[in-house]
C-alpha cells in the first residue's frame, strides 16, 4: 500500500509536517554531520531530509516508487527526482555513498527485497539510514500523518530485517515524542515534548531511525552430509628475492 505523493507533498507543506521534519532533520545530522562531496540518494519520499544535503554534497537523488508517484524538484533547472521499480533500481553497483529511506520500507509487501537492490548500489563502506514508523508509538495509530500508513516496525524486527540482507546496524536514534495533532498548543509544546520523551520513555517513540552500513561478504552454512573433501592440498610458495643455496649433491 503506497501513499500518493500528493498526500506526501501536501502533509509537509502543513504545520504539522514541517515540526515532523525539522525534528526528524534534526537526528539525521546527529547520524551524518557531514556530506561534503558524497553522492547521496533519497528513495521513497525523501524532499523534506535530502533537500538541505543538496548544497553540500556532489550529487543528490532523489528515487520515488511508480506507484506513489513523483514529483518535480527542486522548482528550477533540471529535475533530481525520477520514477523507478523501487526494487530494480535504474543505477549501477556500488555507485551512492549515502541512502535514506523514508516513506518506503512501511510500505512494501516484501522489505528484504528492496533492501538486497539497495546493498547493490551502495559503495563498500556507504552508509544507509532508515526512517519508519515505531510499531509502540501513536504516531502509527492515528491517521492524521502518512507515518500510519502501512506497517510499523520495532527496534528487533529492523535488526532481524537489515541482518538478513547483509546490513548491520551502527547507531539508532529516535524522533517524534509529541502527538500528530493538529493545531497551535500541540505544535507549540513539541519541543519540550521532545525533550522529556528521549528522556524518560525513548521506547514510544513516532519513528525509529537507524543507520547501518553493508557488509562485504557473508558465510553460508552447508547443510549436515553436504561437505565435500577435498583431495586437494595446499602449495607452499618460496618468500620472493631468497638467495638460492645449491646443495652438494646438486654439484656437477
């Protein structure tokens, strides 16, 4: 189930989505304090977190899935966004050094799969950053902001997630202690609501932030009766540049 990227577009232009962005903004410096000359991809819906990025960086992308849509940014020159298979991705191996993801994960019917193409475009050592909904907060329970759309996580099925596609977690953070709701008081307060939630209940957080970076290579296990052995042994070679001795017998 994929949010139109209307709905997207028009809950950040409102009040309430640009106090969810700046807090949420706020946590993804804390993770990536510098992007000077990366290549940085956004996919899902990622305008409002990848925007600020664009100055610093050598390139900014932004990906949304076919069936959310997408639209035109920035507002002049040529476009950053395209339409894509979110899990086919129109880029090569290990190509972007940084990916966010928002709005996406939450709302695909297999996570894994998109997952596994993101690891293909990113280079050996890049760092992915995943923000979705807390499958504990309120945010994912009352419908006035798109992070109630689809299916939230928890902390433990994000790690069993990114672990089974080759990711591992690095650091993690939180955002979103005041509610969705509409209107000056709420809005007004959610600074301090910030505060005191990283503080005292950092579990009910409205979205859970992770950065993870991709591993190289991964052992399989071989089923039981499955091992071969091998007849092969080892060659030895001789350290390089070594005086050669003749031995006596080796005499003319």
């Amino acid at each position: 189930m994929y949010l139109d990227v209307v709905d997207l577009r028009d809950f950040y232009a409102q009040p309430l989505g640009r106090v969810a962005a700046q807090f949420i903004n706020q946590r993804i410096h804390e993770h990536w304090p510098n992007v000077n000359g990366l290549s940085i991809l956004g996919l899902g819906y990622t305008l409002p977190y990848i925007r600020g990025m664009r100055d610093r960086a050598e390139r900014t992308l932004a990906l949304m899935p076919a069936r959310q849509g997408a639209v035109y940014w920035p507002s002049t020159g040529a476009s950053l966004t395209a339409l894509v298979e979110d899990d086919l991705l129109p880029l090569p191996d290990s190509c972007m050094d940084r990916i966010i993801i928002t709005h996406l994960l939450e709302m695909v019917d297999n996570p894994a799969d998109h997952l596994r193409e993101i690891w293909r475009v990113l280079t050996p050592g890049g760092r992915l950053l995943i923000v979705v909904p807390n499958r504990r907060g309120v945010w994912a329970r009352l419908e006035q902001s798109p992070f109630a759309y689809g299916r939230p996580f928890s902390r433990g099925q994000l790690t069993h997630l990114l672990r089974d596609t080759m990711f591992t977690p690095v650091k993690w953070s939180e955002a979103l202690y005041f509610g969705p709701f509409k209107g000056r008081s709420p809005l007004g307060s959610a600074k301090a609501w910030e505060k005191m939630g990283g503080r005292f209940w950092p579990a009910f957080s409205g979205v859970l932030i992770v950065e993870a970076t991709k591993l190289m290579r991964q052992g399989l296990l071989a089923p039981e009766g499955s091992r071969v052995t091998s007849g092969f042994r080892p060659i030895f070679l001789p350290a390089p540049n070594l005086p050669f001795k003749l031995e006596p017998d080796d005499k003319g």
